[in-house]
C-alpha cells in the first residue's frame, strides 16, 4: 500500500496502512532495531454503553512515524475468565513496555481499577517486544499502595523507576527489582495534594534531556482534560521543581483538549521529543476546563457535604454523557525547549522535517 501520510495532523483520524482506526490509547512509542513500536489500550469496542472497557493491548510499526502497520493485539483480552484482570470488563489501564538487558525479557506493567476501589499492578513478560507476554504477577500494590496512572523508565546503569499516582494524593517514584517485575520497597514522594482530585497530579511521562529527569502530568478529572504540569529534578527520585503548565496559549486549560501519555526522543534528530497524548472525547472539544474542574473539586472535596458531591458527580455525568473512546483521537506534539521550560505549541500539521 502506498504511505497515505507525510505530517502529523493532531486531533484528526489516525488509520494504520491497512484504513482501519489506530487503537493504542494510554499508549507508549519503544524504538527497537531500527523500528518505532507504538502500543496502547484497544479500545475498539468501549462505545460506553456495553461494559467492553478494552480489547487488549494493540501494536503497531512505523520506520517514519506517519504510516503505522498493525503488528498484533501482543496481550490479548481473556473473555472466558471474568476475574482475570484482562477481562474486557475489568479497567485495564496504561500498558507500559521496558528492556530488561540483563534477563533478555521485555517486561510490561499494566495498572487495573478493581471491583473494590483499589488499583493494583498486573505484570507480564516477553522473549519478544511482540510477545508473546505471559502473565507474572496480579493484584500487586506496588510498596503497599494503590497505584494510579504510571510511566516506567530505564537507566543507563539497567536500573529501572516507576512513576505512578498514589491514588488521589501525590506521585511515587519506586525502585524496581533487577528482573523488573517487582518494586524494591524504596520510593520518594512527590506532589503531595491533601485537598485530592482534580489537583493530584497522574498520566506521568517521564523523560530525560541534558542530564535533567522531566515529568510531565495531568491533572485527575476521568477522560475530560485539564491542565498539564511539568516538572524537572536532576536525579531520578528528584527533588522536583515544578515549572508550570507547558501549553501556555491553551486559553481553554485543556492541554489542547488532550492527556498526555508518555514522551519519547526522536532517533537522528538533534533535540525532538514528541508528546504522545489521547483525545479521549473528541465530541466534547467545545468545553473548557472551566467547565468541569469546578465540579470535580466539590464532587470530590474531602470535607465536602454528600449531597452536593452527588449532585456536582452527576452535573458530570450529564455533561459526560456516554464515554464513547472507540472514537477517542491522538494529539502528538513536538516540545520546545526555553533554557529548562518545555512549551507545547499547537500545530494543524507538522512534520519531522521542519526539525534538525
């Protein structure tokens, strides 16, 4: 097939070589021999009203970025067990794939909303970036905690660091173990939020740029957007200093109406990083942050009364109305660099070749 694409066009359909919706939600981008490999949620299904919540994790390949060919759903849903947590009904969230150089296995987290309020880690693991991945570790909370949206990374040293929400109240950065498919018990605490949604920070991206450790977060109100946070330390477990919100002439507050997933660097060019991020309700883009934050916050005050936090949830609710991310869209965005700061622009179409 001839490559349909030669820029990026945010917040658009995005199809694979063979015309179909790309599917690779909460997704990441691995650089792998020569190959970019983007992986994500399936969420073909997840219209809203069925209870389909995923259909696996999709992957996909690209050697330019714009064309992307169907691999393989690489860790497929598992339909015949209801309390599996790759159940289509059971909220899995937020793959994330990292090398282990030492055992030769890829290993992926993936975080899972369970039936009682808790969210815990299920991990797998692969002799191939395609899989197939096979089951490690359920219901895991990670260093005792409940654990929210996380981004994973390596160092140069084989050491691994999992960023993760500690569940409505601040960012944790644990150690992992040296197969990677445990924490240590050591982590650091960062962002502390006491007054909880929508200001606890999640959705974190990591990503490393002239010996400086960035995060990049959103911030917690379900699939509406809101305002992104970076922040920069100089160590892995910081300290960090946040330096704002990166897209400055977003009037609307919504992060371009979209939550970031994970950064990654281009190969071959001299300083391009990519923000990958989902337009999880790309029929509400005429809200603005304004709109919604507000209810968040009462509906989830710590010291709020009931019947106004029942009344603001389903305010948020009706303006949900159904959460339809079988349509959900990508919005990919070059960073600009003022000395530390990252800057988000917008841009209709982009293209690699606009960059040295």
């Amino acid at each position: 097939m001839e490559k349909g694409y030669h820029a990026f066009h945010p917040g658009k359909v995005w199809l694979d070589t063979d015309g179909n919706r790309i599917h690779a939600h909460g997704g990441s981008v691995l650089y792998w021999e020569g190959v970019y490999y983007w992986y994500g949620e399936n969420k073909e299904f997840t219209n809203g009203e069925n209870g389909i919540w995923h259909n696996g994790v999709n992957m996909y390949a690209s050697e330019d970025l714009y064309n992307w060919r169907f691999v393989g759903n690489i860790i497929p849903a598992q339909p015949e067990d209801p309390e599996s947590p790759l159940h289509p009904a059971a909220k899995m969230d937020r793959p994330h794939i990292i090398y282990n150089e030492k055992t030769k296995k890829f290993v992926c987290w993936v975080k899972v909303m369970c039936k009682d309020g808790k969210q815990r880690s299920t991990v797998l693991s692969a002799d191939n970036l395609t899989g197939p991945y096979r089951t490690q570790r359920t219901n895991l909370l990670p260093c005792g905690f409940s654990a929210g949206d996380f981004d994973m990374a390596v160092g140069e040293d084989g050491r691994a660091y999992y960023y993760f929400e500690k569940v409505h109240t601040e960012t944790i950065c644990a150690d992992l173990t040296e197969d990677y498919l445990d924490v240590t018990g050591h982590f650091s605490r960062h962002f502390l939020h006491p007054e909880g949604v929508p200001y606890v920070r999640e959705a974190t991206a990591h990503f490393l740029r002239k010996g400086k450790h960035y995060l990049l977060t959103s911030g917690t109100t379900g699939y509406f957007p809101n305002p992104s946070e970076v922040a920069i330390g100089d160590d892995w477990h910081g300290p960090f200093t946040v330096l704002g919100d990166p897209h400055p002439a977003d009037t609307t507050a919504t992060s371009f109406h979209s939550q970031i997933s994970s950064v990654f660097r281009v190969e071959g060019k001299k300083d391009l990083f990519i923000a990958v991020a989902d337009r999880w309700l790309p029929e509400r883009t005429d809200l603005s942050y304004s709109d919604y934050g507000p209810l968040y916050a009462r509906a989830y005050a710590p010291d709020g009364n009931e019947e106004e936090k029942q009344q603001a949830k389903g305010q948020i609710r009706k303006l949900a109305g159904f959460q339809n991310t079988a349509i959900a869209d990508y919005v990919w965005l070059p960073l600009r660099f003022d000395g530390e700061q990252v800057i988000i622009d917008w841009y209709d179409t982009w293209s690699l070749e606009d960059y040295e």
